[in-house]
C-alpha cells in the first residue's frame, strides 16, 4: 500500500501576522465637520475589507466614501462614515466598539464582552447564531415559501428568523429555526434528518426534473458565515448572473439621468491590474454586496475609490485574482461584469413593501405567508427577526405575475391576518431612501441629481491617503 506524506500547517499559523502586528484602528471626529473618518491599517490578508466593511455595516452606519490600498503585505483603508441621521459619531461606546470590532479575532468574531459595551446586540435582526440553520436554493416558485413555513409549523420548529431573496427567477433562503417542544437549536441527527427530509419533499414538489435546487440544514458553528454573504453565495451558486440588459457595450456612455447599472472592466498592463469601474443608483449595502462577489470569486483589491453623491454612487477598483494574475480573457471579464450586477441587484426590492411588527408566536409566519399565497401574492423578498417578544421584519409582495399588486388585494389581505399585523409602504420597486442605512450612501453635501464628479486613482487616492492616513494618532473625538 502506497503511503503518502502531507506537511503539517499549524491551524494558528494564518493568524500569526495579525497577532504580532494587529490592526490599528482611529477614530476621527477633527478632519471634516460633516463625517467621522474611521482609518484602519493592519496586516493585509484575503477577506479583510470585506470583513470591515461588514462591521460597519451592521451597525447601520452610513459610508459615503472609501479610500482604499493594499499593496504589498499591508492594508490601510479610510472610511467617511456618518449614523443614520447623517451626523458624526461622538457616542463614546460606539467608538469603542468600532475599535475593537475592527480589531478582533475574525476567526472568533466579536467577543460578547466588546459586545457589552454598547449594550445592544449588533447585528440585522435576521442574522442568528445560535440556532439551526435551512439553507434552500431554487427556481422561483409562487407558494414556496409558504409551504416551507407551513411544513416548519406543522413540525413544531419554531421559526426564530428568516430571510429570502428572488433574483432572475431564483430563489434563496436561509431560515433560522429551535426546537418548538423543548427549545434551543435542533441538535438530535434523527430529528435534524426528519426536518430536512419532508423540507427536500416540499421543495421538489415546486421544481420539475433537472431543476437546480438544494436543502440543507445545519447546527449552529462558531464562526459561521455572515448570513446575507451566505445569500450571495447561494445565489452565486445557482448561477442567477446574467449579461447588463442596460447597457450596449462595457463601455456605453453614462447619460447623466441613466440608473441603469454599468460595469466596465480594462486592463491596467503598466501595473499588472484590471481595473473595475462601476456605476449604479446609491442604495444601503451597495459597497458590502459588491466586495462579497469580488472576494467569494477569489478576486483581491488592491486599490480602490469609492463614492457617490445625490442618488448614483460610483466604484473603482484596481484587482487580480487571488493567483495573480489578471482578467486576461473576455470570458473571465464578462462572467465577473455579470457577477458584480448581480450582486447588486438581488438587494433591490420590487413590489409593495409590507412591514410586521407582531407578538412572536408559533405558526405566524405560516399564517402571514398563507394569507399572501392564497390572495395571489408572491414574495420577492422577505426579511423577518426577532426583537424581544415581538417578530419584526418586511415582505414584498407583487402580484403572481411579478406586477404590482392591486391595493384591493393587499387589504384584504390585512384583514385576514389582522389590521394590526401589516402596515403598507407604497413605494414600489427600489426608491432609495434619504438618509441611507448602510453601505455606499448619499454624500453630506451636494443636491440629489447631481451629476458626479470622477474619480481617478491618479488624481485622486494617493494624495487622499497620504493626508488622511499618515498618521495614525489616537482617537480623537
């Protein structure tokens, strides 16, 4: 019998670099009255400004610009951040929390001692740990949803969050679930293979053969994936990319009213890159969505400037791919164009938004779910968690044809699951909303409409880094 040999990699080694020279965080509240600078310069690896990025995104803060640079085996990274309201942030637990954050083990997460700090749990509401986890992916059906819910209730698994995405005819979801009879995640393997197994058959009922689908469901795992960047790479997964309908070309002209999305990928050959320039309407999330796809397809930034101003935000990004080597093929540039679109348009929301703030019981969402299918309302997009005892989230609903759903419908709707239960938004499809909860936001100053001004590594990000991050003093607020 042939014996093979393999070489040892102590697990600790990865984090090595970042032990001996751990991230720098500042905080400054001086440089600009209108925005907080958060400036981060650390040991570089694969991953890690989507991972601070993601720390400042779910705590609701507004980034309306980022500096951005890599080379070499350092990061140093400048992020224009406000809250919500649009101010600066002088809470000092905030602050504080923001530092260690940004500091913190990644392979651990955030300690619940730096949670402690703000004395609030940070996270979207749909977002859990600590119970199990059904991840499903699909074709876009009318009722599926639905039926999932109702197989969940019947089975006495309490629903605790969930959250569903639909783009380009596909569907995933991940659904956080505990044990409805003796509480907490569902951890007995005969339970767990029962669950999964009548799930798999409500899902295979909506699918015809050949169909791409999947069901898994999973205990909770110390470090477990972001739950919306598992979205993406469910999404990913079911290969829910496309070419730009908006465009003719990589390179058709922006007209100054356009809100298409707009990718364009050129080779840099004077420095071994490939630069992505991108422009799209300004939403919440826009800068997480985009660096999910570029760092779950292995691709590395090395620069970039992002910003945006009134309603359109701009993104430039200098990268290889992890090996690196650039985008050399127009095979490899088309697939990542349709990629980075994809990205940020399974966040966008169609139809009408109705929000629920009920107490949380077993079956609601079954029930909520129920009314909708039976009224012929489908779920573009649902976003449900716990806060207290109470269950708090948003559905958008179109009719069965993707069509806005006639308002007729909608309140009876109401009235079947209880006036109380839903209020209505009718604002249909993606209307982005001022001030911005996250992500690539609106900038402090400049009227919406304006036309936006380029931005160029050139002229632009080495003067910005070197004022704004050559010195890393302490924090200042």
């Amino acid at each position: 019998m042939q014996i093979s040999y393999q070489p040892y990699i102590d697990p600790d080694y990865d984090s090595l670099i970042e032990r001996i020279y751990p991230p720098r965080v500042c905080i400054d509240n001086d440089t600009y009255q209108d925005c907080t600078l958060v400036k981060v310069d650390s040991a570089n690896k694969h991953g890690i400004l989507l991972e601070m990025v993601q720390v400042l995104t779910d705590l609701d803060l507004v980034i309306s610009k980022s500096y951005i640079s890599s080379d070499g085996g350092w990061f140093m990274d400048v992020f224009h951040v406000t809250d919500q309201l649009g101010n600066k942030l002088t809470d000092e637990t905030l602050i504080l929390y923001i530092q260690k954050a940004l500091c913190a083990n990644r392979r651990v997460g955030v300690s619940p001692e730096i949670q402690n700090c703000l004395k609030r749990e940070v996270r979207p509401l749909h977002v859990l740990t600590e119970h199990t986890a059904m991840e499903m992916t699909g074709i876009d059906r009318p009722g599926l949803l639905s039926e999932i819910f109702a197989v969940l209730a019947e089975l006495q698994c309490h629903v605790t969050a969930a959250v569903a995405w639909t783009h380009n005819n596909r569907a995933a979801s991940i659904i956080y679930m505990e044990d409805g009879i003796s509480g907490g995640p569902i951890t007995d393997p005969k339970r767990l293979a029962d669950v999964e197994e009548q799930l798999e058959n409500v899902v295979e009922a909506h699918h015809g053969t050949g169909e791409m689908r999947s069901v898994r469901l999973a205990s909770p795992v110390p470090g477990q994936t972001h739950t919306e960047r598992r979205l993406h790479q469910l999404m990913y997964a079911t290969m829910d990319y496309e070419p730009c309908r908006g465009c003719t070309g990589s390179g058709a002209a922006h007209r100054r009213d356009c809100t298409n999305i707009h990718v364009s990928i050129e080779p840099c050959k004077e420095k071994g890159y490939s630069v992505v320039n991108m422009k799209s309407r300004d939403r919440p999330k826009l800068l997480f969505d985009t660096l999910c796809a570029l760092t779950d397809m292995q691709y590395v930034v090395f620069h970039a400037v992002v910003s945006s101003k009134g309603t359109m935000a701009e993104q430039e990004y200098f990268i290889r791919q992890k090996d690196g080597c650039t985008l050399d093929t127009e095979t490899e540039r088309q697939k990542l164009n349709q990629c980075l679109i994809a990205a940020i348009e399974r966040r966008v929301s169609h139809g009408l938004r109705l929000d629920v703030c009920t107490l949380n019981r077993v079956g609601l969402l079954s029930d909520v779910t129920r009314a909708f299918r039976e009224n012929g309302l489908s779920i573009s997009r649902a976003e449900i968690g716990i806060q207290g005892e109470r269950s708090v989230g948003s559905f958008y609903v179109t009719d069965a044809s993707g069509d806005e759903a006639n308002p007729h419908t909608i309140e009876l709707v109401r009235k079947e699951i209880g006036g109380s239960v839903l209020a209505v938004n009718t604002s249909p499809g993606w209307t982005p909303r001022t001030p911005s909860t996250t992500g690539i936001s609106r900038s402090s100053s400049g009227s919406m409409g304006e036309d936006k001004q380029k931005f160029s590594l050139g002229s632009l990000l080495w003067s910005q880094l070197e004022r704004l991050s050559g010195n890393f003093s302490s924090i200042r607020s």
